[in-house]
C-alpha cells in the first residue's frame, strides 16, 4: 500500500519500492479490497524479497514496525513507522491501515516543499557561515534555562549559545544539513547538545524539560497537528518552567514556503489565549516586509508553568 500511495502522490518525484524479509508472494487480500475502494488496483503488484531490490544506497527507507529487528538496507535516512502486521486484519481495519499509510506518505512527499525552502536556506547559511542569532532568537536567549529542547532547531544557534551559557540541550530538526552542522560545533567545542534529526510530523516529546523552545515551527503543520504539538509542549514543560513559542499569524501574506493546505496561522490573541494559565512573561508582535510587497506577520510568546504550590 505504501508504495502505491507513494507512486500515486510521489509520480515524477520519487522511485519507490516495497519488499519484505520474510515475502508471501502474494498481495493480502484486505489490501487489495481496501485500496480498490480508492481507485487502485493493488491486484498488479506482488510481494517481494529484498533481495530483489536494486542494490543501491537509498535516499529514505521507511519501515513498517520491526524497529531493531528490521533487514539493513543502506540508506540516507531510515524511518519506522511502527505499523501493524496487516496478515490478519479485517476489512475495516485494513481501511483504517490504508487511510494511514495514506496520511503519511502523503505527509512524507508533500513535506518537501517547507523542508528543502530551509534546507536550501542552511545549506547557504553553512557555505557563507552565516551563524548570527534571529530576533527571535537574541529575545528568547535570557529566558532559557536548565534542560532545554529546541524543537525545530533550524541551525541551531540558539541551542548552541543556550549550551555555552551552562543549558543542557536537545536539539530537533528534519534538516539534516543543520543537525550536522549542531553536531559538528558541539562536538569541536565539547558543549552538551544532543542533536536529532526528526520528522516532526508525528514527532512525539519524549520527557520533561525546564524550557521548550519552538520557534516559527508550528504554522508549517495543518491546524489539528500544530494545536496537539502545542498541547504536547505545554505538557512537558516542567512547573516553573518555560514555553517560549514564535508562530505566524494571521495577516501574513507570504506563503512561499508552506504546502499548499499543510499550514496554519494562528489568529492573533491565540497564543495568548491558549496560554490563560500560564504567566505571560513575553508577548511581542512583529511584521516585516517580504517578497512581491508581501508580509510576514509574528507573534512570540514566553510563558511559564505555574509551580505545583501556585
């Protein structure tokens, strides 16, 4: 299913290819059933071995579930999606397995349009050594503290200056230009980052911090994926702790870098609102001026936890 989906959304893109460690030689009859009702005909297709794929380094092996476990295949980038064995699924739960392999697959290909706009942007950032601090950034600088993920860490400048001022960072990105970049300099000037690269599509935070930084990371997201990332940040910030969130808002009229329908603006108060329970420490309002006389309209908002006693 996940090749179909992939040849379907990804035509004139990508190659896919789709084997197993252990084939059947033949498609479940589930899924053939649950994509027909899509328009495609998976009865064409077949099982396949691994060994049978071309013998090559991949861009991207995504796999379904076996973690650890999963045959190597030399790839650029690995993934594993954690999906269940469809063998003995009925044919309502084979549509629910296809309408999500759908989802992220289409995720996965459409994701290019935000991801390469920035990789190409660090890639010139990394030729020219163009390291500074954005605005956002310098304003956000004075109030990280303590254990810190930087959650669409970009470059990585913040995460690296919060390390030389005594922060214990966990930087995230799907760049991989910029988590090499992060690893390259943490490493030369021994600080203590930890830098990941991730797709933040289904990206779930693991543990607690003192700060979690995210800065212009949600919009690029469709409405429901930006709020539960937001909910997830406000949960795993420790009491006491902080939130320090920039997003675009409404009133922006550059779009050049988002996916067509896989974006959000915020409304203006919305951070705000959102964060009713929390003490408001920052929350600034900025425009500047972009391409073809259009805007980029901001909001930045840092927030701490209440403690446990109040």
């Amino acid at each position: 299913m996940a090749e179909a989906f992939a040849r379907v959304y990804g035509k004139g893109k990508i190659e896919p290819f789709s084997a197993g460690s252990r084939p059947s030689w033949q498609v479940n009859p589930m899924a053939i059933e649950s994509m027909r009702e899509v328009g495609y005909d998976l009865s064409t297709h077949r099982s396949k071995s691994l060994s049978e794929l071309p013998d090559l380094e991949y861009d991207l092996v995504v796999t379904m579930g076996c973690g650890d476990q999963c045959p190597w295949v030399r790839a650029k980038e690995r993934r594993d999606w954690e999906l269940p064995d469809p063998k003995t699924m009925s044919l309502d739960e084979a549509r629910r397995l296809r309408n999500l392999i759908q989802s992220r697959v289409k995720l996965l290909i459409d994701r290019s349009r935000s991801v390469e706009f920035f990789e190409g942007q660090f890639q010139r950032q990394v030729k020219s050594r163009d390291f500074q601090l954005n605005p956002f950034e310098r304003l956000a600088l004075d109030y990280v503290h303590g254990a810190t993920l930087d959650l669409g860490c970009g470059m990585g400048n913040l995460a690296l200056e919060s390390a030389r001022r005594g922060c214990t960072v966990t930087a995230i990105d799907a760049s991989p230009t910029a988590i090499a970049r992060i690893r390259e300099t943490a490493q030369e000037e021994h600080l203590p980052v930890e830098a990941t690269e991730a797709e933040l599509t289904d990206f779930r935070i693991g543990s607690e911090y003192d700060t979690i930084v995210a800065i212009g990371l949600l919009m690029f997201f469709p409405k429901s994926r930006a709020l539960a990332m937001l909910r997830d940040i406000q949960a795993r910030v420790r009491p006491g702790g902080r939130a320090i969130v920039n997003v675009l808002i409404e009133g922006t009229t550059y779009l050049d870098m988002f996916t067509p329908g896989e974006y959000y603006l915020f409304r203006r108060e919305e951070l705000i609102d959102r964060f009713a329970d929390w003490v408001v420490e920052v929350a600034r309002y900025d425009d500047f001026p972009a391409a073809v006389d259009s805007v980029k309209a901001f909001v930045t908002l840092i927030a701490r936890k209440p403690s446990a006693g109040g």
